[in-house]
C-alpha cells in the first residue's frame, strides 16, 4: 500500500479528504480560510437559501415528530419502506407522466443497479465512451456483453447496432444527457431515434439536468419533450436540488423487476425519512424556480464571454489545462486568488486532459463571476499556462 501511495503522489495524483462547511456560495475551512465555491454541484442554489429549510423544518408536525426520523434501520424490503417513499414515488410519476418511479440511495446505487438488474446473458449494453464511472461500473457487473461507442458518435452506434442487433435477445443504449466532465449534451433526439429503428432500450442518466433544464426542470428530456419516448430515465437528488439519493422513472414491468433484482436497492438500507421528505419538498420547489434556472444560464453565458476557453454547453464549463501538474498548480492558483475549484485528473479524465471544472450556480452573483474569470486570467499569467491550448507557454 505504501509504494502504492508513495507513487500516486509522484505522479500527482494522491487524494485527500479536506474539511469543509459550505455556507451559500462560499466554502470554510477549518482554519477560517473562506473561498468562492466554483466546483459545487448546487446549480438551483438551494443550499444559499435558509428560508426554504426553515419552511421545510415548520413542516414537520407532531404526528410526524413521534415516528423516529432520522434512520430507516432496514431495507426497504424489509421494514424501511415507509410511507414518505410511495408519497414521493407518487409526486414523480405525476411529474413525468409515466407509470412508475423508484427511489434509491444515491446515484451510483441507482446507475450500478438498474442495467444489471434488467440485463440477462442474452443481451447486450452500448454506452457512450464518456459515461459516468458509476455506470462503466454497471456494465462490469452486468451478466451480458457490453461494448464502448466513440463519445456522442451516432454513426458509430448504429454501426455497432448494425453488427450486433441479431445476435442479441435486447439491446440497451446507455447515456448521460449532460455528461459530468465535458458539459455537454447527448443528442437524445437522435438517440430515440436510432433506438426505435433498432428496438433497444434508451437509459439516460440525468444527474446533471434534472433543475437545470425543462420548463419545470425535469431535464433536458422534458425540454425536448422527450419524457415518453425514453425507457429509463435516472435522476439525481443532491445536486440542484441539494438533498440525498435518486429516483429511476421507469415501466411498471421495470419498476418491479428492479424491486426484485436490483441489488443496489435490495440489499442496503432505506434513507432515513427526513431526507426522503426533503427530497419530496425540495423537488416540489424546484419545478416552480424557472427564475434561478434562468438566472445560471445569465450566469454561465457571461462567464464563457470573459473566459471564452472554457468548453461545454450547460451549467459545467471545464477548462482543460493538460497534465496533472500543471493543473494541480492551476487549482493552488486560484485558491491564492480565493476561488476554490477542485481538479479533475486522469484517469478520471483521459491523460493529459487534466482540467478545472467551473460550475457557477445560480445564487452567485456577476461580481462572483467577474472575481472568477479575472482569477482564471491571472492565474494563466502567473504560470505561464496557455489555457486556449494547454500546457506552457
């Protein structure tokens, strides 16, 4: 383990757990060093709004006060599927319109569950290349064959459809429609497109939309008008809307086979149901704040004005630096400058595609982002980073 160790550190890429509070748009240290918050996944800015817990907390009556709130202590199979869930469950299908909603723990319960639960021997999984690791984690747990297309290729899908169609019982097609590291979109029109021409299954990881996008912030499959035609749609709770755990819209028919077969779900214990009660308050917040989500695009847009390097197409703009180092050095820049955002390196991101990923949320406000881009200049200054291209000048 030491040598182990001993060499991510040489190779810049050791990681460490930092204390910390996020008080609104800033974050503490322990040491009363206070920074901007770039890297926050509060893109609504829910957690900058103390009214909004303390309307939630008004809401918990005594009925509710004499059921212990703040652990489930089972599975949901067994004595942990209290009433919060099927409420909140109900509250989702409504939403969306679809027959059935399932609520997990996280994210990564929910993408590493779903497609093993539903893929058999005979079937095959075709994910984007840039899928999040939680679901390159689904497929090595998946009982069927699985196999990679090119980042956003619809070319390249349908070639693998083309090959492979007939000699499997179903074909999944698995995305992110707003992909966690590049900021980009899949083309979900086109992907439903391609899906029914073949007869696969669409699964669309929504972590990242969900808040974001959609006339009541459903994602961007709401805002494609895409909710019917997609199989699976997966959405997380503790990013726009601040709370904990996921939810899974699905069939009826998927819906109870995940109840049955989904690991993730089966075999770990229920959120408590103060959080599931949250998650149902916050979620019904959400779909009214079509003034915050208008307020991070502003936000974003005039960020790429002043920063125009920085890449993607949503609410996540990274700025690719190049080698772990370097990026490293970029990170410690701009703490220096008092913006905190975190690196992202390789092998989360292929090799020397290193980078800083931004995401300005609604609650910060333009002198917020004209501290950040001024910061991100000086700092390419100061090292001598050519962040158009990467690397040294």
């Amino acid at each position: 383990m030491n040598e182990t160790l001993e060499r991510l550190k040489e190779d810049g890429l050791l990681r460490s757990l930092a204390d910390c509070r996020n008080i609104g748009t800033h974050l503490c240290l322990p040491d009363g060093s206070e920074y901007l918050n770039f890297s926050s996944n509060d893109y609504l800015g829910l957690s900058a709004m103390p009214e909004l817990q303390d309307e939630f907390l008004m809401r918990i009556t005594e009925t509710d006060r004499k059921s212990f709130l703040f652990g489930s202590t089972s599975s949901r199979l067994i004595t942990g599927n209290f009433t919060e869930f099927g409420e909140f469950e109900e509250q989702i299908c409504s939403a969306y319109g679809r027959d059935s909603a399932l609520v997990f723990n996280s994210g990564y319960h929910a993408n590493t569950g779903i497609l093993p639960a539903l893929a058999g021997p005979d079937d095959l999984i075709l994910a984007d290349k840039l899928v999040h690791a939680s679901i390159i984690d689904a497929l090595k747990l998946s009982k069927c064959k699985f196999l990679r297309y090119s980042h956003n290729d619809i070319e390249h899908l349908e070639k693998l459809l083309k090959l492979n169609r007939d000699k499997f019982k179903r074909i999944f097609i698995a995305t992110e429609s707003v992909f966690s590291m590049d900021g980009d979109f899949a083309d979900l029109k086109e992907l439903v497109n391609i899906k029914e021409r073949y007869g696969a299954f669409l699964y669309v990881d929504e972590a990242h939309a969900v808040g974001v996008f959609g006339k009541s912030g459903l994602g961007l499959c709401e805002e494609l008008s895409l909710i019917e035609s997609i199989d699976i749609i997966m959405c997380t709770l503790g990013k726009a809307l601040a709370g904990e755990g996921a939810y899974a819209v699905c069939s009826k028919d998927a819906h109870d086979m995940l109840v049955n077969f989904c690991r993730s779900l089966i075999f770990t214990t229920a959120m408590p149901p103060i959080n599931v009660m949250w998650d149902k308050f916050a979620f019904s917040k959400m779909r009214d704040m079509s003034s915050k989500r208008a307020e991070l695009r502003d936000n974003m847009a005039a960020l790429r004005k002043l920063v125009p390097a920085l890449r993607g197409q949503s609410q996540i703009a990274p700025l690719v630096i190049g080698s772990n180092a370097d990026t490293l050095a970029f990170s410690d820049g701009l703490k220096r400058r008092g913006i905190w955002a975190s690196p992202i390196r390789h092998p989360t991101v292929p090799a020397e595609t290193a980078r800083i990923r931004f995401s300005a949320g609604a609650a910060h406000s333009r002198l917020d982002i004209d501290t950040l881009a001024s910061a991100i200049c000086d700092t390419a200054r100061e090292l001598g980073i050519d962040i158009f291209t990467g690397g040294k000048q």
